[in-house]
C-alpha cells in the first residue's frame, strides 16, 4: 500500500487481479515505480519477483533520472526547500549562532544554482525541484531505503542540507508542520531518527484535532490538507518505530478530524469545502484531494469507518468505462520533470491509488463484493 518497509496491516482479501487483465497490463507497461507496486499490490507476485522490479527504480525511468540530479554534497538545486538558497541557509545558521541578524532571503529573482531540465522551468508556483520535494518523491517510487545510494544521499542530506527556517538542519525539522510532516515520512523511509520533529507535531495539535501551517504565524482553524499531511506521516512513522500511545492518540484524533467531516464537507453547514477535492492530481503533494484521503485510510487498514462511504463512492464515480482514472489538476511550479502529462489523460499512477483503496474498502466494507474494483 506505501512504498515502505514496514507498511503495516494492509492485507488484501480481494483475489489477484490476473496479470493478463487488460488494466493490468496497462498498468505493467509503465514505469518500474508503477509495475513494482502492481506486481506487489493487484497481481501478488512472489516477493523475489517484486523486489526484483523494485531494485530496477534506481536504474531505470524516474527514479534513476531524479538520482542523477543530486549534486555530489547530497542536495538537489542547491537548496532545502525553494532551489538556490544553500548558501543563505547555512550563511544564516552560522549568525545565529554568533548571536547576529541573520542574512536578508535572497531576492526571488535570483537564479538557482541548479535549474530543472525541461520547458517546466518556465512554469510559474511553487518549485518542486528542491531537496525536500525530490526526497518526497523518490520514496514514493520506492528505491529500496537501504540501496546504498539511498543511505548515501541521507547521511549527505543530514550532513549538508538545512532550512531556509533559521538554518535548522534538514532531519530537525522546522517550523512548517507540512514540511515537517514531509521530513518525518522522509526520515522514517530512510531510517533516521526523526523523533523530537514527531514531539514537535504533537504538541502543534490544535484543540480540534487538527493541525494547520498557519497556525504559527496567525489565529486559524485545523485544515484538512494539513491535517492529513501530518496523520499520514505519524503512521509511517508508528510503522518504523513502533510508537507510542501518544503519538497514535494524536494520529486517532486526526482522523477523526476529518472522519467527522466525511473528508470533505463543512462540520458547520455540511457543504462541500472545496470541488477541486474531487479532482486527482499526482504527485498531490501538500495539497489534499479525495483520492489522497481515502488512500490515507486504506493503507492504515482495518474495517473502513461508515463515514468513508460518500468520499469512497466519490472515488468509484471518478473510473472511466475502460476502467481507468485521469490525471487532474496537476498542482503548477517548476519541476525536473513530469511523471505523467498532461491533465485530462488516463493516469496510472491515480488507477493504481484508486484501485487499492477500492479494494480494501470492498473487501473489509462489503465482504463478496470486491469484485466491483477488480
């Protein structure tokens, strides 16, 4: 269900789906990041035939294309998280400890040392080509954690990549609880300790059970992109680690966060907080959607909560007749490369999700009728 090691209770009752089924094959036509969860996930292979395609993420496709990108001190466009700040970040952590003003942010039209490879550059928003998104990115494409390029770039991020954030280093976390959700999941994949950034969340919890990025700078409600960023790198973690009850009691009250909001509606008037929900983009990155939802839940297992049900049928009623799902709402910014294009396609990395969270849901929901994902 996630790309991790320790991906917890998320067994599949549903049979196979067979490896000549037409979405299958498809789907087994993609990138080795793509087949390798397929052959894991809908087909059941053998664990040796889905660590053998998993070991191929690092040298072919996507995943071979963003490691060359690495610099050799372990970063990517020279910066934790917007491309060319390095030097401002590591300029401002020595001030700080100096005692001194930090340095001024560097002006936004300032080159980055190194820019993206393709016509993306151009693309106004947020650039996803820092450390921090392509971290993201690669352990969602799943090079195996313990690859030693893998273990690599992680003692060179630890050892070279700080925050913009007053020059935190990159495994501490910083102020954001977005990016410090990111970080968590990115420091559980690799096997880092990330434990005081999992306290830091905790104590951000808002007394709604929620958690919101501005919550640091200005007065504001839980929001439910935030909320889900940070539960879903809570359970990663718990996965890695093991635990604690105070951290599972934070993630539980999370969930019920948004559970009581049916993921999607106003806890106020009941209306749809947002329609863009409805639209599946990938990567999603920060921003939240429903397909983004309903996989969080899925991959945390067990018998699905009645208050799933309208988001999840929202889920169904998005598959198109030849069984596939779209590429939606691709979020803009600068990016080395894109994974699928353009929007308004058939995309395999949204069939996949949205095959994987119909398939639990069915089988754990509506035991006999799994069928309907297949």
């Amino acid at each position: 269900m996630e790309p991790t090691e320790n991906r917890g209770p998320y067994q599949p009752r549903t049979p196979p789906m067979a490896e000549d089924d037409s979405i299958v094959q498809w789907l087994l036509q993609g990138d080795p990041a793509i087949r390798w969860q397929v052959l894991r996930d809908l087909a059941y292979a053998s664990e040796t035939e889905v660590a053998t395609e998993r070991a191929r993420v690092e040298h072919e496709g996507w995943g071979a294309r963003l490691l060359a990108l690495r610099a050799a001190d372990g970063l990517w466009a020279d910066g934790a998280y917007i491309p060319g700040t390095a030097a401002f970040a590591a300029a401002t952590a020595r001030a700080l400890a100096a005692g001194e003003p930090p340095p001024p942010f560097p002006s936004p039209e300032a080159e980055p040392a190194e820019a993206p490879t393709d016509e993306s550059s151009a693309e106004p928003g947020q650039p996803w080509t820092a450390t921090y998104p392509v971290l993201l990115d690669l352990c969602h494409l799943g090079i195996p954690p313990d690859s030693p390029v893998m273990q690599e770039t992680a003692h060179l991020v630890a050892r070279n990549c700080r925050w913009e954030y007053d020059g935190l280093p990159f495994f501490a976390g910083e102020v954001d609880c977005c990016i410090n959700a990111g970080t968590i999941l990115i420091g559980a994949y690799l096997g880092v300790d990330v434990d005081p950034v999992v306290q830091r969340l905790v104590a951000d919890q808002m007394p709604d059970g929620g958690w919101n990025c501005w919550a640091e700078t200005r007065p504001a409600p839980a929001s439910f992109a935030s909320t889900l960023d940070v539960i879903d790198a809570l359970l990663r973690w718990e996965r890695h680690t093991g635990g604690s009850e105070e951290v599972r009691r934070a993630r539980r009250n999370g969930e019920e966060y948004l559970l009581r909001r049916n993921l999607f509606r106003s806890l106020r008037t009941g209306e749809v907080v947002n329609p863009q929900w409805a639209l599946f983009s990938h990567p999603p990155r920060w921003h939240y959607d429903l397909l983004k939802a309903t996989e969080y839940f899925a991959r945390r297992g067990g018998t699905p909560d009645p208050r799933l049900a309208e988001a999840i049928e929202r889920v169904r009623a998005k598959r198109r007749p030849d069984g596939r799902w779209l590429l939606e709402n691709n979020h803009p910014g600068a990016v080395h490369f894109r994974f699928e294009e353009p929007d308004g396609t058939p995309s395999r990395w949204n069939t996949l999700r949205a095959l994987r969270v119909l398939r639990w849901y069915d089988a754990s929901a509506h035991p006999g009728s799994a069928s309907q994902a297949s």
